[in-house]
C-alpha cells in the first residue's frame, strides 16, 4: 500500500481553509459567552428564582441534553421556516450552539451554586443584601471557581461539536474541508490537516482558558 | 420599651414543633445569653429574629419593624440586625477588608474609600488591622470569626445576634473572641448569644434565658440564676456543663 501525500495540493484553498478555521474561532468565542450568559442566568434561575421559572429553565435543559446537537441545528434551520422563522445558516449556526452550551452551562453552573456553603448565603442575607446580591457578590464568584475545569471541558466540547454546522453549510473549517475535498479529492491531506487545526485550537482553547481562569480566580 | 420583643412564638418544622410559644423582651444595651441543650430551639429563636427563619404564629418587633409579616422589608430589619454565626462564613475570594466593605458599599451604596475607613476602624476594634489584606483561609478560626463580627459591626447594627461563635473554634481561640464581644458589650451593644460558654453568660450577661423543649423554662440575672436555679431542668444542666 503506497500512497503519496500531496499537501500542495490544498495551496490553492489556502483561503478558503483560512476562512473555516476563522469562523470556527469566532463561533466558538461568541457562543461560548453568549452560552455561559444563558446558562448563569439559567443556574441562578433554578437556585434563586421563582419555582415557575426554575421548571421552565428545567425543561429547556432537558430538551438540549436529551436529544442530538445535529436535530437541533436541524429543527432550527430547516424546521423553524415552517413558523415563519427563517434564519442564514451563520445565524442558524450561532443560535444553535449558544442554545445548546446554554443548556449544559445551566446545569453545570447550577452545580457550582448548589456547592457554595448555604451558611455563606445566609451571611450574605444576614449583611441586609437581597439575594440577587448576595448571588452576585457571594456565590457566583465561588460558584465558578469550583466549576470552571468542568466548564472548559464543556466549552471544549462544544467546539469540536461545531464541525457540525457544516451539515447546513454554516462555512466553518468542517466545511471549508469538505468543499476543498470535493474539488480536488485529496480526502486524506485535507482531513488530516482540518484534524489537526481542530487538535491545535483544543489545545489552544485549554491553555487560553486556564490563562483566564488564573487572572479571573487570581486571589488565594 | 423593648429593642427586640418576641411574643408567643411557634415554629414547627414539619410536624415538629421547636418553638412552643416563645415570649421576650430585649431591652437596649441588654446582653442576653441564651443557653439550653441542643434541639431546645435555641438557634431558632435566634434565626427567626432576623428573617432567617419564619414562624407561624406569635410576633416578633425588632427596632420597630415587624419580622414575620408577609410585607416585612427585611433589608431594612437586617441593616439593623446584625448576626454571627458559629461556622463564621466569611466569604473565601474576598479579604477580610473586601468582606467588611461588601455590605456598605452594596447595601448602603457608601464609596470604596469611604467603606475601607470604617473597615479599617471596625477590623482595628477586633485587633486585626495588620490582617485587613489576608484572605479568610490565611486566617485562624479565632481571627476568621473577629473579622465576621468586625464585618457585622460594619454596617452599625443596633442588636447583634451571635449564634454559638465560639463553638467551632479550638479552645485557646475562644478567649480572643470572647474578650471582643465583651468589649462590645461594656459599649453599649445590645447582644442576644446563644452559647455553651457558661462562664461567659454569668460574667457579661445582663439577662440569662434557659430554654427547654421549645420554651422559655427559666430567666433571669444570669448571677442569681446560676446561683440558685428554681427548676431541676437547669439545675441538672447547670450541673452538666458547669
């Protein structure tokens, strides 16, 4: 069995690779925000908030976890027209996996605040703060201290999980290395390659989030 | 009239009822130590005083506010109803400065500055101005605990309630907390303990509750009760613990 790398070949896409690796970056930095903002207002829902409310949050975190990242992105682009909802498969994109890191965030936030000393709440509470300062001030700060290696696994995850998209032709790198596939049939090279841009941003995204885990955490 | 008056208090949790129907009267500059055996309900009356705890019947006025109404502004009750607690609760990311500010600056909307001249002062007051920068885990427990009554006193409460603070330090830091609260006290602090230090309530207290099953069984000037406790329930527990 012979077969003979070609990697020139994948030159003339430079651009084309260029732009996946770039719009995998930035969903995965734009949902990772928006994700981590869905899912501390959904913790602090289940733990602080009205019962109503925590059930609503619960049924949504259920829905996500239980059923494939692939359905969802489908129901949002192909299903949600039918609503009259039509969304550009980049906005489709982002939606999709803002809603899904919303949803493990929640519960793995949630999590972070059930593990905050009940005494400290009550400390909070006795200083005449409300409970929403006493979350903003008190518990969120410990709540991710204690969660935040399980979060950047999450945010990981959800990363990898991105290449999906590209089953709706949201342009990411899965995508870019399936049309450069498709034109000059160089399967091995470009997947490779595209395999070893996603190796590189994991590896890249750990130490860029533990950098910020240390200046966030940087007391004791 | 009374600072704090509790009146036929009753607090079930489930079918079990802690608070039989509760009556007292703190006056100001009253230092009031409560004792009894665990499950008395000690700690209840004491987390029902601030909010901590709702009851189902009777009434509780503190400062004028009443506690147990649906429309208490219990924001307002706890800037003047200050607690401290037996696990101290110091909040971990934050100094003992940073713990002391936060209820100022959040609550009373005081400047950082401002807030850092009264944590100075009132950390000075506990004998810990050189720890104002120390996180709570750089801390003893005797230290961790003078910094949360340093941080209660920062917001001017007019009653403090301590719930056992001296039971979940070793005993060689008991005293540095003791001597804190009994310097509050010759100040003028109006203090409701609840505590197991019984030479403690003899000494500083102005007023001695013994509680039993749920009940005030016996109350008086902590001296004259020690002294000669009318029922056998205190006398037997006088005898254990003194």
């Amino acid at each position: 069995m012979s077969y003979k790398l070609q990697f020139a070949e994948l030159l003339p896409y430079w651009s084309v690779l260029l732009y996946g690796l770039v719009f995998t970056i930035v969903l995965t930095i734009v949902s990772t925000v928006a994700g981590v903002a869905v899912g501390t207002a959904g913790a602090a829902a289940r733990t602080f908030g009205p019962g109503w409310l925590g059930r609503i949050v619960a049924v949504y975190v259920e829905l996500i976890r239980n059923t494939p990242f692939i359905v969802q992105l489908f129901f949002i682009f192909f299903g949600l027209p039918a609503l009259g909802l039509k969304l550009s498969e980049t906005t489709a994109a982002f939606l999709a996996m803002v809603i899904n890191l919303g949803a493990y965030s929640t519960e793995i936030i949630r999590a972070g605040i059930e593990a905050v000393p009940k005494g400290h709440i009550e400390a909070g509470l006795s200083l005449a703060m409300t409970k929403w300062e006493v979350l903003r001030h008190v518990v969120l700060n410990q709540a991710f201290r204690k969660i935040y290696p399980a979060l950047s696994s999450q945010i990981i995850i959800v990363m990898l999980g991105s290449a999906v998209v590209s089953q709706i032709s949201a342009e990411d790198l899965t995508y870019a290395a399936n049309y450069v596939a498709s034109r000059n049939f160089r399967n091995f090279e470009v997947y490779l390659l595209v395999a070893l841009a996603y190796l590189a941003l994991a590896m890249l995204t750990r130490s860029a989030l533990r950098a910020l885990g240390r200046v966030i955490f940087k007391a004791r | 009239m009374s600072l704090v008056s509790i009146r036929d208090v009753r607090k079930s949790f489930g079918q079990n009822e802690v608070l039989k129907g509760v009556s007292l009267d703190i006056a100001k500059g009253d230092v009031v130590a409560i004792i009894g055996r665990s499950g008395s309900g000690k700690s209840t009356l004491l987390r029902c005083i601030n909010g901590l705890e709702t009851y189902q019947s009777g009434s509780i006025v503190a400062d004028g506010i009443e506690v147990g109404g649906a429309a208490t502004n219990l924001r307002e009750l706890r800037r003047h109803v200050g607690m401290v607690f037996q696990q101290f609760n110091l909040f971990p990311h934050l100094t003992a400065a940073e713990n002391v500010m936060l209820a100022p600056t959040v609550v009373n909307k005081v400047s950082k500055a401002e807030a850092r001249i009264t944590a100075a002062e009132v950390l000075a007051k506990v004998g810990l101005s050189e720890k104002m920068d120390a996180y709570p885990s750089e801390l003893s427990g005797g230290q961790q605990q003078r910094v949360a009554i340093a941080r209660s006193l920062a917001m001017r409460p007019k009653v403090m309630l301590c719930d056992e603070i001296t039971s979940a330090l070793d005993p060689e830091l008991v005293n540095e907390v003791l001597r804190v609260v009994e310097q509050l006290a010759r100040e003028g602090m109006t203090l409701i303990l609840v505590t197991h230090e019984m030479r403690f309530a003899r000494d500083v207290g102005t007023k001695l509750v013994f509680m039993h099953h749920g009940k005030v069984h016996e109350e008086g000037v902590p001296k004259e009760v020690f002294a000669a406790p009318r029922t056998p329930e205190l006398q037997q527990f006088v005898g254990q613990v003194g």
